[in-house]
C-alpha cells in the first residue's frame, strides 16, 4: 500500500499542469527498493509510467509497477503505456482503478494480461479517484466539473448588513483555495464580485507570491463594466473577459491590458 499511496502522492502534485490528461502517479518496486517514480507531464509530454520506465532503466525488469490509474493502449499524443511497459518487461502492474475513457476502459488490462503481465486492480481506489475526479465526470459526463466556493459566517451571512466584505475565512481556508486555485484550469467570478472585491484569483503559496502555473481567470460582465487598472491584470496568468455588448473603447482598453473579450 505504500507505494501506491506514494503514487497518489506524486499524481496529486501535478494537479492543474496536465490537463485534459488524468493527473497520474506511478511508483516501480524491484526486490523492495523503489527504482523508478514518475508523473504525468504537461499535455504533450511523456505518461508517468513512461517517466518511471526511463528513471528505472535496466532495473524495470522482472519489476512491479503501481500506477494510479490504468495505463492507457491507444495512440494520442504519446504511445500507449501498455506498450511501454511490455517491452520495458514489466512482470507485474497493480493499478489504483480502471480509465473511464472509451479508448481504454478496461483495455489496458487486457492488453498486459495478454501479454503475460499480471495485472491487479482496486489497491487505495477511494483515494485514487479522488485525485481524478474531475477528469472522471468530463469524461462519464461530457460537462465540466465544476467547484462552487464561498465562505459565510455561521448564521449564514457572507458580508455586513452594509454590504460591505469582510474577511470571513480563516488562514488555512484561504490557503486552501489557492490548492484549488492550482488545481484548476478556469476561476470563475461575476463582475459584483470583481467590483466588489477587486480580487486578484491568481494562485498564491504561503507567502503570497505567485505559482508557476495559473488558471485562466475569467469575468462574466455582461456590460463591460470591469476597469483596466483592476488587480486581475496586474497578476500572471490570462484573463477572459465575458460580454454580451461592450463599446469599442472598452473592449480596445481591455485589450490593451492583456485581456481577452
């Protein structure tokens, strides 16, 4: 259990930098000794197991291999796993659960086992869908999936009767949305809470310095109300700017702050 908890460890890093791909982890064990980690790289790069594969060399061989979620058989942008795996001489995968997209789906499995390879399915499963839930509903669902966030007070209010904001969250909730932050491809807000607020909704680390990786950050303003000197262009990242009827000399300011309208 172990060392497929540290293959969640290591997927659970990488959320938010890989998508549309599943955040995967994989961990390879020879005679006890962990010989080779890997983790899903940005779209386009190389699959965890390949990653494990290439730091284990040699030592792949005759190895077992804990992998997050089943290795894909179809050609995308990089060759299937199973592939790889199979030629690396993999003997045995233990795999957290099965991918729901149709192209693999239980095929993966089907393809090591046919060539030998022993395969098992469903160790730490709770906690290795967890890390890809939302992958798992794009794909079941075809929808997005969606985070609703907000913070209230315990009688259920969200600011004073004045309508004035408050700090309501605490230091750790606040830092926890900025793991959400993170982890997500797109944050979301109204233009009252961009007027309001003049929130940044870039991703920040305990020092309040920015991460590498930012979400797009996006305002729905049907009228073109938010100002060019507002915080969220002074932030890295992108920023969408949501209309339905915005003048020209709005919509040439908003772009001349890096916006996109």
């Amino acid at each position: 259990m172990q060392y497929m908890q540290r293959a969640i460890e290591l997927a659970r890093n990488t959320l938010g930098s890989t998508s549309p791909n599943p955040a995967v982890g994989a961990v390879i064990v020879n005679d006890g000794a962990v010989v080779g980690e890997g983790w899903t790289q940005p779209v386009g790069g190389p699959h965890a197991e390949v990653i494990a594969l290439e730091r284990a060399g040699e030592a792949a061989r005759g190895a077992t291999i804990y992998t997050t979620l089943e290795p894909c058989c179809h050609f995308g942008r990089t060759p299937p796993c199973t592939t790889a795996l199979m030629k690396a001489g993999i003997a045995e995968v233990r795999t957290a659960i099965l991918d729901p997209d149709p192209r693999v789906n239980g095929g993966g499995i089907a393809q090591m086992e046919n060539a030998g390879i022993k395969v098992s399915l469903g160790l730490c499963a709770e906690d290795a869908t967890e890390v890809v839930e939302s992958y798992i509903h794009r794909i079941t669902t075809g929808r997005p999936f969606l985070i609703a966030k907000f913070a209230m007070s315990m009688d259920g209010k969200i600011a004073t009767s004045s309508g004035e904001s408050r700090w309501i969250s605490g230091d750790a909730a606040r830092q926890h949305v900025h793991t959400l932050r993170r982890s997500t491809d797109a944050v979301i807000v109204g233009v009252g809470t961009a007027l309001a607020d003049d929130p940044q909704l870039t991703a920040r680390d305990k020092n309040n310095q920015p991460l590498p990786r930012q979400p797009l950050r996006v305002v729905v303003d049907s009228s073109g109300r938010v100002a060019p000197d507002s915080k969220l262009f002074s932030g890295p990242g992108k920023v969408l700017i949501v209309t339905a009827d915005v003048d020209d000399v709005t919509e040439a300011s908003l772009l001349g702050v890096g916006a996109e309208v």
